[in-house]
C-alpha cells in the first residue's frame, strides 16, 4: 500500500542545530581555525559611541568568508542562503530565529569601517600565523607569481588614453576614481610604468586594459600571490596593475612584508622569467641575500648566426671580455684626465674590440660583418644574472621548477571554485579587499584539509 507523507502535529519540538551540521562538514572544519578575538578591538574607534547598537562585525566577516569559501559571488544571494541552509546558520552564529542581516549592509561596510580600519588584512593575516602555528609553513623556499582578474569595467564605456584628462576629474569624483589618483605615485599602480594605456575605464581608471591573455582584450587587475612552496599556504597577497612592472613591485612589497611581519625570510624564490630582469635580481642577490631560481630574462642571443654575447668570456677580475678570436674588448683603451664610470643611460657597460684585431680576423664574418668592430654591452647587474645562471644548473633549482606550479594551482582554484573571474568591487583598494578574502578562504580551507578535526562527540565531551 502506498504510504502518505504527513506533517507531524507537534507543538514543541526538541531541536539542536549543532547536531544537524555534518563533521566533515567544510564550515565545521575551518571554525576551529577562525579567532576573531581582536576583530573588535581594531574596529571599535570606527564606530561611533551614540546611536542604535550595530550589526555585529563578526556575524558579516563570518558571512563573507561563507561567500568566498564556497563560491557565492552575490552578497544579496548570500543573504538568501545563509537564511535557508542551517550549516550557514551555524557558522554565523544566527541560530534557527537569528535575523539575517539585508545585503545592503555589507556595502556600507565593506566601503567604510572594513576599508578605513584595513581588517581584511589583519584577518588575512591572523589566519597566516594559525598556519604557522599548526606546522604548514617550511619557510625556506617560496614562490612568487600573478595572475590577471577581469575588473568591474566596460570597453563600451571607456575612452582613448590619449584623451584621458586629470585635470578633469573634480572633487565629486566618485571613490574608485579618488582611490586612482591617490595611487599614483604607488609602485604598484601609477609609478609602475610612464606608458600611457590604450583604453581608460572612467569608472576604474586604475583597471588596466591588457590584451596578454592573447584573445579579446579587457580591464583588469593583476592578484600577487607568495606562497610557502611546502603546502602552497599563501603568504601575502597584493593587488596590482596588470602590467610586469607592477607585479615585480608587488613582489618586492610582499617579500618585505612578510619578513617584517612574521619574521620569515627564504633561502631561495622561485618565479617565472617576468622576474628574471637584471634589477630584480640584483635585488634579490645583492640586497636580500635570497638565491633567485628564477629563468633570466635575456635578449642578448642572436639569430643571425652570428656570435652572441654567451660566446665571449668575461674576467671580473680584469674587467674585459675575451672573443671567439682570442682577442680582448674593453671598456676604455687610453686613460681619462676626468674618470669615467662608463655607463650609459640603459645601464649598461660597453666593451669593444680593436678595429684593428677585428678587420684581420677571420672570424669577423661570424662576429660582426656590418659594423669595423665588435661592441659587447653588459649590465652594471650582470654578476646577478651570472649567480641566476649558475642557480639553474643545481638539482635545488630542479625542485623549486616543479613546486612553482602550486602557485598557479592556487590561481586555477580561485578562478574556477571560487568562481573569482571578475571583481565585484572597483578601485585598487576594492580589488584588494576581494583578493585579501579570496586569499583567507583559500588558506582556510587548506588547513581544513591537512589539519584532522576531531569528531564531533570527541569535541563535545
């Protein structure tokens, strides 16, 4: 016989939310990590002592580290959801009758106390020293990678660079705009680089118009990861122009960052030939003592089948380069009343043959048919890139290339789990925020995974 479903008449029911939330459920096990001790001690001076009692800080922070943790994009469809599913509830404190805040809230936060008071770092942060503490960071080797996100711009709407005009934008600018024209001077935005853009958005001007993923050109941002290569725990995070300068800068911020805040420096880096310039690794060798296994980013081979700069062989100690032929290239062949440094405007150093030694030579055709003698240019931070070289020949360097790819695993996570292909928010400082939380989520649910909890009954006794 066919059964019937009915609602049973009950008055009072005996029911345990906590009990209706699975172990291995995902929120269960990131809840233990989360410590929002200090979340109103930096936002208290942010709130004003007269007027109703607020929306409590942590009930939004925990929300949106539900949206970003399991991919919910929209606030207000996170609202709805946090209603319905119990799990939700749980995690947000709400209970079965807690009132779920209106979506509106979080833009009133999320562009006023959160940004002003920069909360959304120190969480980021306060996560990071919770992987310190469970043992996940190695701290020797870390790698360094970006990765473009679509920003919240319209092609339709922009206009030619060249007819992008400052001096036009007034004091009724809207915030993503003012957040522009404070960055400026900023390494990672405006200082990165003189060259005009093609297209401007004049709603997030800072978005930059790229074509570099070889398709249909589009504004974007650039997220800067350093990562621990032990377990791809993300260290520091930094928003960025998308353009190679910017994001060699953001590298530069991240890496000092982290050694001032968490007292970790690495033994070696690993990156793609984007940060394989002389000045970056200069940088690296010379000022932070950290081994660059890093691809060096050359042009100096030739393809004409003439001689390349590879073939001449340099003596640091004499200064000179020695050719093919046997024969020396120097920088200057008599002495100066004045002394000369020799260095030219890209910074360089440029050694050259005899005329002489090159015109009865008879590797010329192979050295340099066009020209009476032979110039060698050499960067005033070559002996980096020869440290760089010598690097990629170790089995060390063997490793770092493998683990590297962890970083771009994270960058595939973030774009196709937690749906993060385009911005929400507009301004640098509202494409920092979304990678800050995206950043959190995705250390959060790691530790999830390499940290056991204990059972549910184990926890409560």
């Amino acid at each position: 016989m066919m059964g019937t479903q009915v609602a049973p008449a009950q008055l009072f029911y005996d029911f345990c939310l906590d009990d209706h939330v699975p172990d291995d459920h995902l929120l269960r096990r990131i809840d233990r990590f989360l410590d929002f001790g200090t979340v109103r001690a930096e936002l208290k001076p942010f709130y004003s002592s007269l007027g109703r009692p607020s929306i409590d800080p942590e009930l939004m922070m925990r929300m949106l580290i539900v949206g970003y943790s399991l991919g919910i994009r929209s606030e207000r469809r996170l609202c709805e959801e946090v209603h319905l599913n119990l799990a939700y509830r749980w995690f947000c404190r709400l209970g079965l009758d807690g009132k779920v805040p209106d979506h509106s809230t979080f833009s009133r936060n999320r562009h006023g106390r959160f940004r002003q008071s920069d909360i959304l770092r120190h969480l980021f942060e306060t996560v990071v020293e919770c992987c310190l503490r469970e043992g996940l960071v190695g701290g020797e080797g870390f790698a360094v990678d970006a990765s473009l996100i679509a920003a919240d711009a319209n092609k339709q709407r922009s206009v030619p660079g060249d007819e992008w005009c400052l001096d036009e934008l007034g004091p009724d600018a809207g915030q993503a705009v003012r957040e522009y024209l404070a960055t400026l001077d900023d390494a990672a935005f405006g200082a990165a680089s003189a060259v005009r853009p093609k297209f401007v958005s004049p709603s997030d001007p800072a978005a930059q118009w790229t074509g570099a993923h070889k398709g249909h050109a589009f504004f974007a941002y650039a997220t800067n990861y350093l990562i621990d290569t032990e377990n791809a725990v993300i260290l520091d995070v930094e928003a960025s122009r998308a353009i190679r300068q910017a994001e060699v800068g953001a590298s530069r911020t991240m890496i000092d960052r982290t050694n001032e805040r968490f007292g970790l420096k690495p033994r070696h880096l690993a990156a793609d030939s984007a940060y394989g310039s002389a000045a970056n690794l200069a940088w690296l060798v010379k000022e932070r003592q950290i081994d660059p296994h890093i691809p060096v980013f050359d042009k100096s081979n030739r393809t004409d089948g003439t001689f390349s700069r590879s073939d001449f062989v340099f003596d640091a100690e004499q200064d000179h380069y020695t050719c093919p032929g046997g024969k020396l290239l120097v920088q200057f062949r008599r002495t100066y009343a004045t002394p000369r440094s020799g260095i030219t405007k890209d910074g360089t150093r440029l050694y050259r043959s005899s005329k002489s030694d090159c015109q009865n030579c008879a590797l010329k055709i192979k050295c340099c048919p066009n020209t009476p003698q032979r110039k060698v240019p050499r960067d005033i931070d070559e002996d980096a890139r020869d440290v760089a070289r010598a690097l990629a020949n170790t089995p060390a360097y063997e490793r770092s290339r493998h683990r590297r790819k962890k970083v771009e695993m994270l960058f595939a996570h973030l774009k196709r789990i937690l749906k993060l292909g385009r911005l929400r928010l507009r301004g640098p400082k509202g494409a920092r925020d979304e990678f800050l939380l995206a950043a959190t989520a995705q250390n959060l649910r790691k530790l999830a995974k390499l940290r056991a909890m204990p059972s549910h009954g184990h926890a409560a006794a």
